[in-house]
C-alpha cells in the first residue's frame, strides 16, 4: 500500500507515518513528487490495520496497490523517474535516462585493450554518446571464448571516463564482481542470464549506483519488473530496464525485438525504459532502424554495441556498428526523436 499525504504536509507528520509502517514491521520508502509525499509501504500488507495510518494528522488517503511490483509501479508514483547514470561521482552535472533527452549509450561488447577502449571513447563522445558500454567481465556460452581482462579492464573504462567525462556501463555477473565494479564503474549492467539471480539483485540493491537491468530472453513484463522491485526493495530506487529481445521461434534475428513493451511498461511502471537493438537483433544492418522504431515507440535511452573493427572483435562483432555508421545513425535517431518531441 501507499499513504498519501495532503499537500502541505510536514516532516514531523511524513516522519510520524514513517515509524507507525515501522512498528508494523514493514518498510517504508518515502517519495517526493512534484505536488505530494507519498510513503510507500513495503511487504506483506496484506493483515495490517491500515485505519492506523488513515487517520494520522496530514494523510490524505492510504491505497492498497494491486501489481505484485510495489515500488517499481505507476500507482506508487505517478511522474516518471529520471535515472542520473553517474550518482555521487565527480562534480558536474551527471548525465540522465529519463525525461525529455533520450539517452544513448554505446561501445564494444568487451574491453580488449587500453587503445581499443580510448579510441572508441572518445568517437562516442565526438558522436553524441552519454555513456560508455564495455564488458570487462564476459558471460559467454562457450568456456573456451574470451571472457574479458576483469579488473584490468575496468580500469581502462575508468581512464577513458576521466578522458571524455562519460558513463561507463559495465556488467557485472556475480555477487564477488559487485566492490571492483563500484569502483570503477558508474552503471551496474545485470544481463539477462541474470534477471532473476535474486542473490546479485539484492547485493546491487544495496549499492546506489544506477543499475541497468536487463530482460531475460524468456521472461514476462510482470517477471521483469518483479527483478526491478527485488533491486528497488532493498532501497536502490536508480533502476532503468532495458529490452533487449526475447527468444522466439524465429531465426532470421538472433532474439525478436518486442518494442510493444515500452509504451506498456511506461502505463505500468515510472521507470526509464532502454532498448538494446543490438542484442534484439543481432543484426549491424537492422540496428539503425530498430533505434529509430524504439525512439519513436517512447524509448528513454539506446544502448548500441560499436566496434572500430567489428570483423575482428573478440565478442560480438557481427551486431556491431563501426563508428561511422553509429555517428550516421545518431543523426537519423536525432530527426525521428524531434518528431516525436524529444531530444537526442
């Protein structure tokens, strides 16, 4: 459930409704929007005498929430929630996903070299870019493929965020990864083999940075916000999902591309949604044109794989844009994005 405040409500009276939920023995997550307060209630509700809040001093109402996802839903907090991707680092102004910009963030799938990484960088950048991806850990399918140079790459992701001043995004696969990437990394990636490792959501739950979560190739909407609310649950309310296809029967795309789910998950949730056509296709020539389609569905952020030289990436190559293709790409995304009243 969630209790409403009155407009003009004070601390002492937010505070009070706080330590009541408390008692309970349930959680609390205050959130405050444009107009009101709303502390959000957190666990089995279900039995609880909810009369004991309704008629505290400054509540205007308590209402039962019927999704299953309590802190990641529409009826918890109506405005849509702007994601800053470096929270708590450095001194400027982070780069978002959310709100008015779409967000885009680009690189290779894997870090293979300090000059690899720089150069790339700084391309995305030139281009547009908010943020840098490159996987320093790899979860691969074969045990013999590259699975990354580990710390030694985070590293080079962080020299290349002190160089161009963006966001690096990072996955991260087990709960021992999670020290090493908070500090290097800006944006905690849970690929989708791992929505529903429930351990790793709740270990990168209790961190504050912004995590970007993926959707299992074979997981429901509802599924994929229930892994958000795991994260959200343990007070890391910097969630942004990401579609990045799901597997079906079909075999001329690595994974189907659902971009129907961005508009229904902006009806359902207040989080930011961003599409990964890379993955969703898997496919370099179909991934200009599923950008365009995900902008024009409502996505919030782009996240692009690009390779100087995809016929040679260690990972990933053939989903992968050259640098030139993803400037050109920009531009395209960036008319389509004006048309539907956003910026790029």
């Amino acid at each position: 459930m969630i209790v409403v405040m009155k407009l003009g409500s004070t601390a002492q009276q937010v505070e009070h409704v706080v330590n009541l939920v408390r008692e309970m023995g349930l959680k609390d997550h205050v959130i405050v929007g444009e107009e009101r307060t709303v502390v959000a209630v957190i666990g089995n509700d279900r039995f609880k005498d909810r009369s004991v809040l309704e008629t505290c001093e400054g509540v205007d109402k308590v209402v039962p929430i019927l999704a299953p996802y309590k802190m990641a839903s529409r009826e918890v907090k109506k405005e849509r929630s702007i994601v800053p991707l470096m929270n708590g680092r450095g001194n400027g102004r982070s780069p978002t996903i959310g709100g008015q910009k779409v967000g885009v963030i680009a690189g290779p799938c894997s870090v293979e070299s300090k000059a690899q990484i720089l150069e790339i960088a700084h391309m995305m950048k030139a281009a547009g870019a908010v943020g840098l991806r490159g996987g320093a850990f790899k979860p691969r399918t074969n045990p013999y493929a590259f699975q990354g140079l580990a710390e030694e790459g985070l590293k080079y992701l962080a020299e290349a965020r002190e160089q161009t001043g963006l966001a690096i995004v990072t996955e991260v696969m087990s709960i021992d990864q999670i020290d090493a990437c908070c500090e290097y990394a800006d944006v905690l990636q849970i690929g989708a083999r791992n929505m529903q490792n429930f351990n790793l959501l709740n270990k990168v739950g209790e961190t504050r940075k912004a995590v970007l979560l993926k959707r299992g190739m074979s997981a429901t909407l509802e599924e994929f916000l229930l892994a958000a609310e795991y994260i959200m649950a343990r007070g890391n309310t910097n969630v942004i999902l990401c579609e990045r296809g799901i597997r079906t029967f079909e075999d001329y795309v690595r994974n189907t591309l659902p971009l129907a789910i961005v508009p229904e998950l902006h009806r359902v949730s207040h989080l930011p949604v961003v599409v990964d056509p890379s993955h969703g296709t898997g496919k370099s020539y179909l991934v200009e044109s599923m950008c365009k389609a995900a902008v024009a569905a409502g996505a919030d952020g782009l996240i692009v794989e690009v390779h100087a030289d995809p016929e040679h990436a260690l990972t990933d190559g053939a989903q992968s844009m050259t640098p030139q293709g993803f400037a050109e790409m920009m531009a395209s995304v960036k008319r389509v994005a004006s048309a539907v009243d956003r910026e790029l």
